[in-house]
C-alpha cells in the first residue's frame, strides 16, 4: 500500500466523514455544552484525520515509526469519541438513529486505522 498523499488514504476519508457528521450532529446541542461536551467531540473527531495525515507525512520523509505512533494516537481519539457519543446519546443530545449512525461510521473508521496499524506494523517487522 502505497499512497502519494494521506488523502489518498480510505481511513483519511471516512475520518473526515466522521468529523462532518460530528459537527452536524453538535450544532443542535445545549449552548450550555458550547465549552463542554461540544468542544471535546469536536477536537477529538478532527484529532483523528489530523493524526493520519501527520503520520503519514512523516512516512514520506522516511518514519515509519511516526506513521504507526501517530495511527494509534488516531485510534485513541476515535474512542474518545465513541466515548463521547455514548455521553450525548445518555444525555439526550442525540437522537437512536443518529446515535447508530455515528456509531457504525466510528466502527468503519477503527476497522481502517486498525488495518492500517496492522500494516504498518508488518512493514516495520519486515525492515528489521
């Protein structure tokens, strides 16, 4: 798997449909939650493309090691969103069909930085 840019990546892309459906889903939210809830799921949504794309940046100029590092920084960001999803959807801020929605994009989104992780981990076993 060679990809010229982290756009090219699947995992970049559906990380940022990720991000897309989070922001729509937090804008009808309490004001309340502006600084709160809002805020964190937001930066931990836009953590996750930025992550990949960071990694795989780093990949082009030859770290390997970065690229892996920064997919399981992506992948922990995920869970905090997942978490956080979990806590709006207890809290009544989103509704079941959206709450399902959004979990089944963060399950498409692991599925591919945990492919990706796997990857990158057996080129690096390789290079030993």
């Amino acid at each position: 798997m060679t990809a010229k840019s982290h756009q090219d990546l699947e995992a970049w892309q559906k990380a940022i449909e990720l991000v897309e459906l989070i922001y729509r889903a937090s804008q009808t939210w309490p004001k309340t939650e502006l600084y709160g809830l809002t805020s964190q799921i937001r930066r931990a949504a836009v953590s996750i493309p930025s992550n990949v794309s960071e990694g795989q940046g780093r990949a082009q100029s030859g770290s390997g090691r970065e690229f892996l590092r920064h997919l399981n920084i992506a992948y922990g960001s995920l869970m905090e969103v997942e978490t956080q999803l979990f806590i709006a959807h207890r809290l009544g801020y989103v509704g079941a069909t959206g709450f399902e929605g959004a979990k089944e994009m963060c399950s498409t989104v692991g599925r591919l930085l945990n492919g990706l992780i796997r990857w990158q981990e057996k080129k690096l076993a390789q290079e030993r």
